[in-house]
C-alpha cells in the first residue's frame, strides 16, 4: 500500500545501532508517569513466577520477537501473553497470504531492506520447518501509457532495493504468464509468492515452547504498574520490577515489550505514553472466485499503485489452499476488530472519528473514502474494475470473501505513518516497557528480518 506521509522525527531518540537511523522513536517527555493502570485488580505478586521480559502480543511481530529474543538469551525467562484464546487470531490471520519480494519501497528505506532479507528469511524458515508455500509469482500491471511510465519507475525502484528475477515483460509475454489478463506493459516478479501466515506465527510460537518460553492465551493486558516493595527477607520487588496486569492475573517481570497490532496505542497508553499514532482501524473486504473459475488466475496480478491515493488498490490473490481471492477495497471499520459491517463497538467508533488525524484524512480523501464504501457495498463495481485486468471474469463468477482489519497508524494530521515506531520512556514504569508501536506492511514478510531489528532495540534500551 502507498503512504500520504510518514510520522515527523522527534526530539529524542534512543542509543540504537547505525540501522536503526530511520525509527521513529517517540520523546519521552510526553507523558511519563510513575505507573498507570487501567482496570487494576488486587495482587498477589509473591505468589507468581517472574520473567525477565514479558512480550505483549501473539501475532506473528509479537511471536517473532519472542522466538528471536529466546534464541539469543536461552537462559532468560520468557512469557507471551495475548488476550485470544488463539495465537495470529487477528491481522496475522487475516491477510492476503502474500510473500512480497520489496518492490514498493523507497530504495535505501528500512522497509526495502527488512522486506528483502525477510523474504529470504521467509522461505528458508519454511523450508526447515516444513510449512508448504509456492513461488506463483506476480504480476505488476499496466494498463495504459500513463501506468506504463509509473510502471518504469516501479521497476528502477525494484532494481535498487536488490529484488531478485525482476523484469519487464510486454502483452504477449503477460498473456505467457496469465493467459486471461489484459495489460500493455507488466512487472514480472518470479519470487513473490504465498503462504499461510498464521500458520507461520504458529511455528514461531512452538519454536519458541521448545526452547523454554511460555505462552498464555485468552489473558488480556489491562495495565502496567512498578512492584509493591518487597516483603522483609525479600528482594523480589527490586528482581521483579514491573507488574504486568492481566485478566488472568499478574505477571511479574524486569521488562515488557508490546507488539498489539490494532491495540498497540492503548497498551503504550497503558504506561503513561502518548496516544499518537493513533491507530484507526481499516477493513479490507475481498471477493472469492468460484472454485470453477480458479482457471482464471495462475499467479499474484496486481495494480499500477496510484501515488494519489493512500492504498494500494484491488488485486488477483491466488491462496495457498487453493482458493483466489480479489480484493480487498479499504474502509473504516466500526470496530477494531470488526470483520463485518455489522461489527460495532461504540467506543472504537467515537475513539476513531474524534481523531483529527482520521477526519484531516477523509477531507483529504473524501472521494476516493465513498468510492471505496460504495464498492464495498457494491459487487459489480467492485468487479467493474478488476475486469480492466482480467475481462472474462463475471458477477456471476464472485462471491462475498472474508475481510481483515488493518491497524494503520495516522497521525495528527492525518498521515498514514509509513515508518517504525518504538516508544519508551525515561522514568517510571514507562522506562521499563518498549512499545513497537507501527510495524508497516510488510510485516508478515518482513517478520524474522524485524524480529532482529526489535530484539537489537531491546538489546540496546533495556540490560538484558
């Protein structure tokens, strides 16, 4: 997906390694503060275990770190907790499948780099744990002269970041490729290819059981708080100086990182930071192809991105289970973790259009936000456009597919922040915990690529 901005640099920064330069990191004068706790319940710390760094978060960033964290630090104590009851139950569950090769991005960015390596990551992760995955490719399409010449640039981009196989293929070729799609000039990116992410975020979490690590599921995090002194003849408080509230009770620990997606404002709030980024929560509705028009599609067929607008635009999805997905269209989700319209949080929606950032954003966008909604609504128009790409493909061919929700991180004035966000704080509990508060796509692919980075920050920020 494109961007209409990146968050500003701040004031502060923390002591990082040279590759960090590009993070966001945001000042820690906001709003520290001693200990905040949102819905605290009595505690009995002295009779639960304690961890030398709790990770807050079981998507694939979350289960990632963990995994990296313990890999270096076999003799620490480490525990992940998410509030499901299911590990990737949430965006990590709900994407396109996609293993994305790092075409998009700015060359030299951290986002080419970590998108780059983690491709290579990906596939040999799978490999050596017997994930199935397949390379089917993708198609970059150009349909005019003008995408034709955005399409040029696209690929000089390609060609800078190191993206391997990269080329530039005209109609027939396409027509080799994809014998239904239409298109004057196309990139061709042979290593781009698809997988099951929540799957992959499930090994992370066994990888990361059988080396040591606990995982405990349905406990959500409502607050974070320094420990009660110690009891005489006792120094677990000074061991153990962070509290970690959950609904399953408290977790005792040196130090916590949150990775919470759609959550990851909140719970840096939890710690007395501040609520910007803003996470606004965007749907993305697909279409599924009927299993007897999967003939349509052989690979990955994707768009010219419009530098006018801040998504990427509808695409031809193949899945690993064999299925096509087209889609998806992006809209304002009424709940953070609502896949439908029907899914409603009154708090979630007041949170969202009392935002400045949101509504600077829909001003920004007005047009292109209702055209979005009314395809969304509206099979044929949805089908109108992906039939530009692939014209024998009919309404009578799609159905209504699933959705995911996007945690997309704005800022107050209403851009899409592009970059990494990390926040933590000088004093108080909030010195303590490390928020990875924006993890842009392509997170999934990027996964073990930003585990390293995140456990290098952690590493850096905290004395593990």
């Amino acid at each position: 997906m494109s961007s209409v901005g990146v968050l500003r640099c701040v004031s502060r920064s923390i002591r990082v390694k040279q590759s960090f330069k590009c993070l966001r990191l945001l000042p820690a004068s906001l709003t520290d503060t001693q200990g905040c706790i949102h819905g605290e319940r009595p505690l009995s710390t002295s009779s639960t275990p304690g961890y030398d760094v709790c990770i807050v978060g079981g998507g694939i960033i979350g289960m990632a770190t963990a995994r990296e964290l313990i890999l270096r630090h076999p003799n620490l104590k480490f525990i992940v907790v998410e509030k499901e009851n299911v590990l990737a139950a949430h965006q990590s569950g709900h994407n396109s499948g996609v293993i994305h090769a790092g075409i998009y991005y700015q060359p030299g960015s951290l986002k080419a780099k970590l998108c780059v390596e983690g491709l290579k990551l990906a596939y040999q992760y799978c490999d050596e744990n017997n994930i199935p995955y397949k390379k089917c490719g993708k198609l970059i399409v150009a349909l005019n002269p003008e995408q034709a010449a955005r399409l040029d640039g696209l690929y000089q981009r390609g060609l800078e970041n190191n993206v391997p196989g990269l080329k530039l293929i005209g109609p027939d070729e396409i027509r080799e490729r994809e014998p239904y799609c239409m298109g004057l000039k196309a990139i061709d990116s042979p290593n781009t290819g698809i997988v099951d992410w929540g799957e992959v975020t499930r090994s992370y979490g066994k990888n990361f059981k059988d080396m040591g690590g606990e995982i405990t599921l349905g406990a959500e995090v409502n607050g974070f708080r320094m420990a009660k002194e110690s009891p005489v003849d006792s120094d677990e408080g000074l061991k153990y100086p962070v509290t970690v509230t959950t609904t399953k009770g408290p977790i005792r620990c040196k130090y916590a990182v949150t990775c919470g997606g759609l959550q990851s404002d909140r719970l840096a709030e939890m710690s007395g930071r501040s609520p910007v980024p803003r996470i606004v929560p965007f749907r993305g509705e697909y279409l599924l192809l009927k299993p007897e028009k999967n003939y349509l599609v052989n690979g990955n067929i994707y768009p010219v991105p419009d530098p006018r607008f801040p998504f990427l635009g509808v695409h031809f999805t193949p899945r690993i289970d064999g299925s096509v997905w087209l889609g998806p269209n992006a809209v304002l989700a009424f709940k953070r973790e609502g896949y439908t319209y029907t899914d409603i949080s009154p708090s979630d929606l007041f949170d969202a259009l009392t935002f400045s950032g949101l509504r600077k954003l829909v001003f920004k966008h007005f047009s292109y936000g209702v055209g979005e909604m009314y395809r969304g609504l509206n099979i044929a128009a949805q089908v109108n456009i992906l039939r530009k790409f692939v014209p024998d493909l009919k309404l009578s061919d799609v159905t209504r597919g699933p959705a995911g929700v996007r945690a997309q991180a704005l800022d107050t004035d209403g851009n899409l922040v592009d970059d990494f966000v990390f926040d933590v704080g000088k004093t108080g509990i909030s010195s303590r915990v490390l928020h990875v508060r924006n993890a842009p796509s392509p997170a999934a692919t990027s996964s073990l690529a930003i585990a390293k980075m995140v456990a290098d920050n952690i590493e850096n920020t905290f004395e593990l």
